[in-house]
C-alpha cells in the first residue's frame, strides 16, 4: 500500500468518526482536538508520520484489527459488516 492510500484510508476512518467523538481520538491517540480538525477538514494536508501512525494504530484496535485491546465508545466502532441490517 502506497503512502498515499496509507494516510487517504486513515483520513476516511477519521471523517467517520462523529464530531461529539473527536475528543476521545484525541485523547487516545496524544493528537490535539485541534490538529484532529485540522486534517479532517483538509486543513492541514500533509500531517507527521507519527500522527498518522498513531491514528491507525487506534482505528485498528477499536476496529479489532490489531493494537492493544482499550475501552472504546460505542459510538466509534465499525459496523460489523457479517451483520445483517433489518
């Protein structure tokens, strides 16, 4: 996977997240609530290797991909896409 699709994967995981939730991103991940804002809106277009990275390794361990297991918000896990909608 390029660089590219890496931090566009990331980025769309982050636009996912609700607004109200940005605050526990943040809090997971070390990254401010502003800089958060920032590379969802497209302000900042080229965020640090190390904020990308840890913005997967959360989305990965609320996901159940990988990372360590942490309490995480209902609000912010993935649909489980095995379960059918009624």
């Amino acid at each position: 996977m390029s660089e590219l699709q890496f931090f566009d994967r990331v980025l769309a995981r982050l636009r996912a997240v609700p607004y109200t939730d940005l605050q526990t991103v943040a809090d997971a991940t070390h990254v401010s609530l502003s800089n958060l804002r920032k590379i969802r809106y497209g302000e900042v277009k080229n965020p640090g290797v190390q904020t990308v990275q840890a913005l997967d390794d959360y989305f990965a361990r609320i996901d159940g991909t990988g990372g360590h297991p942490c309490p995480i918000p209902e609000s912010l896990r993935s649909p489980d896409p095995t379960v059918k909608k009624s």
